[in-house]
C-alpha cells in the first residue's frame, strides 16, 4: 500500500536587510522552479541587520551575538521560521564566543516568539543548562515540552534499500499489542517497554536492537484523555512534533475503509498523521501537525479534530539506512490525560481504533521562503541531508543584492558542501572558488579564511596552504578563538611543537573556561603523553565549560578504564548515562575493569544492564559468556552449572550474529561445537580416495577432481555459511605446482579457514599438510598422490543486497569430476526458487523440521575444453542457480526502489537540457543532444564508487554537478535529462561481455549483470539504448560488448 510522503520543511522567511530583504507575502514557488529574487522589506523587525553579518564574516563572535541577541529580547515581529534559524545562530555564537551563562539568562528574558516558535526556544534554554551543568532546572523544564516517553518499542523489521518502510508491514495491517512478529533475519519481535525513560524525549532505537541498519521499527503508546472541551465549536491548540535521524510515519489509529467505504476488518491501521522520509540528523520539531478533537458534531469531524474521550491510539513507524537510529515525538497543548502504562491499556486503544472512521490531518504548511528558507536548512535543518535547496535559493540570490554579495557567497559556499561521505573535486572546488570570492569582497572575512583553511586541512590536505590561511583569520580575528585553536590544529599537521605549545598556552591563559580550547589543549597534552595535565584539562571543560562535551567525557572515561580506576570510571559513566541512558559504551568499558578487578558480580550485572537495553547484542551476549566463564573458574562449588550458561551465552550470541566466526571457533574449543551441518551432512571419503589412487592416470590433465563437496548453510538474514571438502589428485607436472597449496574460496565479507588438509601418497601412506590460516601448505607432491582439503567459508555481514540469496554454481570444470554434490540447507521461513541450466541434475529435498536440505549431485562429468574466446563456464556447463527472488518484477521493484529518489531533477540540471534541446523539435535529436552532452561531458570513472555506490548510483544532481561518473551513474543522469526533455527513459542493466554466449537470465540474480545503461523510449514506441560510457560511439551505435545482450529494464 503506497503513501504519498509528505517533506515538511517548516521554513519562512529569513532577511538580511538591509542587506538583503523579503517580503512576507510572497506567492509560494513550485519547487522546480528557480527561486525568485526576494522582494523589499516589509518590517525592519524581520531583519538581521547589516552589522549581525559584518561582525558575523569577520570572525566576531561576540558582537554579532550581541546584535542578535538584543533583537531577539526586543519586542520583535520574527516569524517563526525567522525565529527558528535565529536561535540557532545565536546558540552557535554561545558556544563560538565561550559564554554558555550569558546564552542562558538571554534565553529566559527572551519573552516575545511566535507561538509555536516558544517551544523551540524552551529547547534551547534545556540544551544550554545542561552543557553548564544545571541538570535539575533542565528537567523540570524539559517537562513542560510534553515529550511522550512512555513507549513500546518493536522491531527490527527489515528495510532494504527503503522498502521496510515503503510497504506495509505487519503491525500496520495486523496490530496486536500482544503479538509475536516475524522481524529482520527471521527473528521474533513483540513489543517490549523502553528499559529507561528517554532524557529530552530521544528514543534511541540503535541502541535499542540489532540489526540496527536496513531495518524498520514500531512504538506504540496510549493516551487516556478524561474529557472533550466543554465548548465543541472550538478546536483544541494542540500538536503532534517530531524530530528524527530518518524516516517515519505518526498514525493516530482508525479503522481502515475500502474504497467503497466499507469497514476492513484486519486492514492496515489507518489515520497517517505526519509523515517524513527525510535522512538528516535528529533535530527538535523537524516535523509537526496540527491536531486537536473529534467531536460528537459529525459535521465537524475532520481535518484536525483526531482526539477522543478515552484511550487513543500512537503508532510511530521509524526507519534507518545507516547511522544514528533516534527519534523524538512531541504531544503538545493537550487537555488533562495519562499515558499508558501495560500492554492492556494499549491493547484497549487499539479495540478503540477499530470503531473511529480515518480522518485527514493538517500538516504545517511548506512555505518557498527563498533565503530563509536556505538559512534554516543550513542551521537548523529539517530536510534530507542529501537536498540541494539551499544551494539552488543561494546560487539564484547571490548576486541579487549588491551589498550582500559577500555574505550570500559565504553562505552558498557553506551550502555548497558535499553531502556524501566522499567529495568530489568538482563541487568542492566550487566551494573554494566561492570563499576566495568572499575574501576578494571583504577583505576582513575572516570567517572565509578559516573555512578555506579546513578546505585545506580536511578535503586536499595541504598543510602548507592550510597553515597560510589558519593564519590569515587569526590576523584578521585574534580574539576569535575558533581561529586560533584550528591555527593550533594546523600546527600539528606541521608538527611545529614549539608554537603550538606557546599559543595553547595563551589560549588557556586567555580564555581559562572555553570549551574548545580546554577539549583541544586536553587532547594535545595526551599527544604528548601527558596524560595527567590532559585528565586535567578535560575534568575543567566538563566543569567550566561544557558539561555535555561527549569527546572530554570519553576521553576520561577510556582512561579510567585503561588505569584500572573503578571510582572514576563509575563517575563517569553515571554522568554520561544521565544525558543518555540508552548509552552502551560504558557497559563495555565497565565489563572490562570490572573483570580486570575480578570483579564478576558486578562485571555480569554490567552485562545484564546492557542486555534490558539490547538483547540480541552479540558483544554483550559475548561478554556474559565471558563473565559466565571466568565464574566457573572461582568458583568451583558451581563450575558445572556457570559454565554451562556461559555456552549457553556463547550459543546465543552466536544465533544473533551466526557471522561471528570468532564465536565459533571459541564455542569449538569451549564445547567441543562443530558446526552442526557440517557433522550431519559432511561424508568420509577415504574410501573414493583409496578407490582413485588404483586407477590409471591420464597425464593430459593437470589433475582431476576426485570429490567436491559443498555444503552451503543459508542464514535468515541470507547471510552463508560454507562447508567445503575437495579431492584433487595430480596427474602431471603442472598439477603437481597447482595443488602445492590451496586457499579457501573466500572473498571480501567473507572469512575463511583450512580446518583438514591431508595427502595420500600412490603407496596407500599419508602424510599431513600444514593448516595457516585459510590456506593449506602440502609437502612435496607426487605424480598420482591425492591432497584432500577442508574448508570453512563465513560471510561476515550482509552482502550489498541485504537479506537477499542467490547462487550460480557450475558442477562440471574444465577438468574432469569423478563426484561432485551441492547441498543446500534453506530455511522455511524464507522462499528460495531454482533454475537448472544445461542439463544439471535435479534435486533432492530433505524435510529436516526447520529446514530444507535441497542436494544436486553428479557422477563422471567430463571436463569442458577450454577454447578462446568461448563465454563462460557457467554458460557451457551443468549448472544450479538458487534465488530468493522468484521473478523479475519482484527484484527490480528492489532496484527502483533503491534508484528511485536518485532520479530527482534539479534546478540546474532544467536549465541544461533547456539549453541543449533548445530550437529542436524532433525528440530524436534532443535525444541525441542530451546523449552526447553525458558522453562527453561526464567524465567516467569505473572506480569512482564506494560502499552501497558499488550498485546505488548517486543522485542525478551529484552526477551532474562534479561531471563524473560510472556507468549506472551515467546512466541515472541521462534517464533524468531525458525526462525533463518529456522524452522516456528507462535505466537497463546489462552484463558487459566481449565473448557473449547463451545468456539464461530465468531466474532473478544480480549475478547475471556488471553493467548499466539506458533505455529510451520514442512516442512512436521504438526502443532505443545508449551506453553513456560509449565515449567513441555515437547516438546510433551501440558498442559491441552490449550487442546481443538480454537486459533487465526498471520501469
């Protein structure tokens, strides 16, 4: 079931004037339309100010927060979004300028705020008395911003590429508060209460459960209202808030109704209240919607009346991709009430829901606020952290305002940064060239000095150049103290010990209690080895400065854990768990010492705390075994029993993690644990060796495989596990040199190991290799002598494709096979589907309760005769391809769903095409425009991928602004172009291949592909593909590697 997602910006109107102005009541803008230049103030209050900005690039800090800060305690007419981006400059300032205690006493007499802007400004006033320590007056305050934190949380459900989330799920179209759901790798999940009371509303579901990537989870909650508003004509101020690392769905639940009307009993739980499929960084009331009653009247049920009498209903659907897991809701302005406090009462909320019809939801308006908008996004952002409309408004106004020409170029420049975890030279020269732009216009800018020096230091590291500038903004500025420390940061990639000591000296004689400089001269200090003088300096920037300074904190813990210092490692932890009590690392740490100390009441009750948080955390599972362990051996009276739960540990975090070969190896040890398929499906071959050693060679061989056997255990999480036993004997010279010695078939994510490695001489004797590793070492060979070899082959994450299995595996080679078997052992609770190519043998299946055991096996194959230029084995031979995916739509509704948001246009990309298709009619040759502007203008790169890029392209506009790319890049780029020219276009996959055989691609395996292009289709029908890598090949001439293929195209 697709919902349309909302992106709730939240954003207005931002100004510089007199700077720069805009008008309040400007016609929103389509958002593909390029931003207009904003229109003439209306109101001085809704206004910088010329000196906020001029202090701003100039590296003083103080005095642009003075500016800032006076307006924002004058009678003021901001708008909210104005309000929003202000408290967060003026909060950045605070902590630029050392002054947390002077933010503090602004904030509380700040008295004049947009209403639903107050709320923010209470936030600011809760982070800024816990960074001084004040965590008391920070709690209470926290109160009065209605967090919900009574929750259940359940999950992980799994979200590959988005499509958890996408699709409905089982506690939408089946929501039982006492349910057992089947989630990620098959493991079940209920709703189970959050162990600890979230501090500041951050629920932190990383923390919470494993996997904690690719995954989706639920919270669910009850509110008991006791009564209605005694005057129905009026609709309660009330509103749902959210902040979050990604994305979520908010249901407020409702029966759900088929399109005739009708009652679905057992449909999806229905009243979306707020959605987002944003990927950013948790922020506060990133997302709202207006709520209030549903009153008796049924003329004015809707639009915003969604609360009852009685129990209601909060159902959160949070995902993840990678990253921080978190997310904060907000109930705000509701009448008197009460959370839920069991499953039951949830449970009551849930029959509740069934009887009330869905309603529709007025979600905070999306207002194009030009600058403000892009000022919002760059300091208080709500948008995915992938969008460019910051950049996009910046670059249209930067040269919309003489006077401002400096402070818009700065701003772009800071727009301009790349958001992908590897930048690209293309946009981030744009961002250099922009702040030397912005010296050139202000000379005292110092602000684009000590940019251009961490351009310097970080993207290009150039020391040189980095220093030269570090040093320019602290002549420009030398009272800011940004400057001076990233001078002293610079210093040490120079290694200048003598000045950097001299100015941190200085520093910390200047500016006794600044957080940056006590956290920089801290962690200098510990360069230099001295630790003490370093415990020192954090302890006072944790007094003094900052108490929430997480680096200082950490850094001071580890190194209580290091000197074996419990007190101090307590303390700190108590401390760090105060402002998050979803915290795991110090349960590590804390494990550590307490087991150093011998310690093990505490070091296992240390396990268990982290175990309420996350159960199937296989560290701490891990752990408990350890503890468990250590037990047995003090105490003997109950060894027997503390070392069977200690196996009992090991086993389970084993099963959480099933990729943890280390845990395997150690359970082999601990308990004699052998891989359980392994022992029951791996056969004696002594005899069929004993039985080749009789029979004659055939010396135009290098050798033959006598035996191959390969047992490949599937996970839940499709994920393998791979036992492997081969029989070679030597039949020449060459074979002699091959089978010397012989390495596990393992690649990258996998880990392998020899465990039996043995040969059989001509004479009957045997003589033991030399196991190293995952390789075998075997003793000089002889002419007809078997080597028989063992392996064991572990995945040890996830492929790219996540819970996805596939295989494509020959049984004949290009020497001969005596015996060769597959076997497959398969879950029931995942479907796995064949294809059987070139005549290979059909299986045989095995019921074993929880699994399947699918077995092909084959006698006698003859070898397959290599000649040049013929396609590959798996094309020629006898061959088993396994799938969970049954066909191609279900796979390439995968693909789209991971390409999908990819294919977004962008402003400038629209002026492009314009420019290339302009005066051509026939789509043809717009086609043709556009083919050989990607050809030539976007330069490839087969290695310009990285991590999920291996396979997700990055998006059109990433592609189009840094002009590089490889194929499935190009590939994006062009399908976009082409699709603003109003001509379609569709992305192909293909395999690439000089010698192209019998291609089958039945069954549904990205093993079948290596390549990507494009699909056009005309008006009149016809297909077209274009290759974007095909730099010599024109629009009509498809390169000859792609000629012939069977192709896959995503629509």
């Amino acid at each position: 079931m697709h919902r349309p997602i909302a992106k709730l910006a939240l954003l207005a109107a931002l100004a510089l004037t007199p700077l720069l102005s805009l008008g309040s009541s400007q016609a929103p803008a389509l958002a593909q339309d390029s931003p207009k230049p904003p229109a003439a103030a209306q109101t001085p209050a809704a206004a910088f100010g010329r000196g906020f900005w001029t202090h701003y690039l100039q590296g003083n800090p103080a005095a642009a927060y003075e500016e800032l800060a006076a307006l924002l305690k004058s009678k003021h007419s901001l708008s909210f979004d104005e309000h929003r981006a202000a408290l967060a400059l003026l909060r950045n300032l605070a902590l630029e300028s050392g002054d947390l205690a002077r933010l503090k006493g602004d904030l509380a007499a700040m008295k004049t705020a947009p209403e639903r802007s107050m709320a923010a400004l209470t936030f600011e006033h809760t982070q800024t008395l816990r960074k001084l320590g004040l965590h008391g007056e920070a709690d209470q305050l926290s109160g009065s911003l209605d967090y919900v934190t009574d929750w259940w949380v359940c999950g992980p459900f799994a979200n590959e590429r988005g499509q958890g989330f996408s699709d409905v799920l089982e506690p939408e179209s089946k929501l039982d508060a006492h349910a057992a759901y089947t989630g990620k790798d098959g493991q079940l999940c209920s709703f189970r209460r959050l162990p600890v009371k979230p501090v500041d509303g951050v629920v932190d579901l990383g923390a919470l459960l494993r996997p904690k990537t690719e995954a989706v989870a639920f919270l669910i909650t009850a509110l008991y209202l006791d009564s209605e508003p005694a005057d129905k004509e009026k609709t309660a101020n009330a509103a749902v808030s959210v902040g979050s690392d990604g994305p979520f769905r908010v249901f407020f639940g409702a029966a759900h109704r088929d399109d005739s009307g009708n009652l679905v009993a057992g449909g999806p739980v229905s009243g979306v209240a707020l959605e987002s499929e944003a990927e950013r960084r948790l922020g506060f009331d990133q997302d709202d919607s207006w709520v209030g009653w549903r009153n008796a009247d049924q003329q004015r049920i809707g639009g915003t009346h969604v609360f009852s009498k009685g129990w209601n209903l909060i159902l959160v659907k949070s995902a993840v991709s990678e990253g921080p897991w978190r997310i904060r809701v907000r109930a705000a302005s509701l009448p008197k009430g009460r959370f839920a406090q069991t499953l039951n009462e949830v449970q009551e909320a849930i029959k509740a829901s069934g009887t009330r019809d869905p309603l529709g939801f007025h979600q905070s308006p999306v207002r194009d606020g030009q600058l403000g908008e892009a000022l919002v996004e760059l300091f208080a952002p709500a948008l995915d952290r992938n969008d460019g409309k910051a950049r996009r408004i910046l670059a249209a106004l930067q040269d919309s305002a003489p006077d401002a020409r400096a402070a818009l170029r700065f701003l772009l420049a800071e727009a301009s940064k790349s958001s992908v975890r590897e930048a690209s030279g293309r946009e981030e020269n744009r961002r250099r060239e922009l702040l030397e732009q912005v010296l050139k216009l202000e000379p005292k800018a110092a602000r684009a000095a000590l940019e251009l020096a961490k351009y310097y230091s970080g993207t290009f590291r150039n020391p040189t150049e980095a220093d030269r500038y570090a040093k320019m903004a602290v002549k420009l500025a030398p009272q800011w103290v940004e400057a001076r420390v990233f001078a002293a940061r610079v210093a040490t990639m120079k290694g200048i010990d003598g000045e950097i000591e001299r100015e941190l000296h200085a520093l910390v004689a200047e500016f006794p209690h600044h957080p940056a400089v006590l956290r920089f001269a801290g962690y200098y200090r510990g360069l230099r080895g001295d630790y003490r003088g370093s415990d020192e300096l954090f302890a006072r920037c944790l007094a003094k400065g900052d108490a929430t300074d997480d680096y200082c904190r950490e850094r001071l813990f580890s190194r209580a854990i290091e000197r074996l210092d419990v007190e101090a490692a307590l303390r700190h932890a108590a401390e760090t768990r105060r402002l998050n009590p979803f915290d795991l690392d110090t349960s590590t740490g804390l494990i550590r010492i307490f087991l150093a100390k011998g310690d093990l009441d505490q070091a296992l009750a240390e396990c268990e705390r982290a175990l309420s948080l996350c159960p199937r955390d296989d560290n701490f599972l891990a752990s408990r075994g350890e503890v468990l362990l250590a037990m047995s051996a003090a105490r003997p009276s109950e060894a027997a029993a503390l070392r069977a739960r200690a196996v009992e540990a090991y086993r389970e975090a084993l099963k959480a993690n099933p990729n943890r070969a280390d845990l395997a190896r150690y359970l082999e040890f601990i308990a004699d644990d052998k891989p359980e398929w392994e022992i029951r499906l791996q056969e004696n071959i002594e005899a069929r060796i004993l039985d080749a050693l009789k029979r004659p060679l055939d010396g135009n061989d290098p050798y033959r495989i006598v035996y191959r056997d390969e047992i490949t255990v599937v996970n839940e999480d499709g994920t393998r596990s791979i036992f492997s036993q081969f029989a070679y004997r030597v039949c020449n010279d060459d074979g002699r040199e091959l089978l010397s010695s012989l390495g596990a078939p393992a690649y990258e994510d996998q880990q392998g190991r020899c465990v039996g490695a043995r040969v059989y001489r001509a004479d009957g004797s045997t003589e033991e290799g030399r196991r190293v590793g995952a390789m075998a070492e075997f003793p000089p060979l002889r002419l007809g002598d078997v080597v028989q070899v063992r392996f064991r082959v572990n995945d040890t994450a996830q492929s790219f494709f996540g819970d996805f299995f596939g295989a494509i595996e020959p049984l004949a080679d290009y020497v001969p096979v005596d015996e060769v078997r597959l076997a497959y052992v398969l879950p029931k609770t995942r479907r796995f589907h064949e294809h059987l190519v070139n005549g290979a043998p059909a299986r045989q299946e095995k019921d074993t309760g929880s699994h399947m055991i699918w077995t092909y096996h084959a006698l006698s194959l003859p070898k397959i005769v290599y000649e040049p230029s013929m396609p590959p084995l798996r094309q020629v031979a006898p061959t088993v391809q396994i799938s969970t995916y049954q066909n191609w739509s279900d796979w390439g509704r995968w693909y789209y769903n991971l390409i999908r948001r990819q294919l977004e246009p962008t402003t400038e990309m629209r002026a492009k095409v314009d420019e290339l298709t302009r005066g051509k009619t026939d789509e043809r040759e717009k086609a043709r425009a556009i083919y050989h502007w990607v050809v030539t203008s976007v330069r490839y790169n087969a290695d310009w991928h990285f991590g999920v890029h291996g396979y997700k392209p990055f998006t059109a506009g990433a592609i189009f602004e840094r002009c590089i790319g490889d194929c499935k890049d190009k590939a994006i780029l062009m399908v976009t172009m082409l699709g603003i020219a109003g001509i379609k276009a569709y992305p192909v996959i293909i395999n690439l291949e000089e010698y192209r055989g019998h291609e089958d691609i039945t069954l549904p395996l990205p093993h079948h592909f290596n390549h990507a292009i494009a699909c056009i289709e005309f008006s009149d029908g016809r297909l077209h593909y274009v290759d974007g890598t095909a730099t010599f090949n024109g629009f009509d001439e498809l390169p000859g590697a792609d000629a012939g293929a069977h192709v896959i195209i995503i629509k």
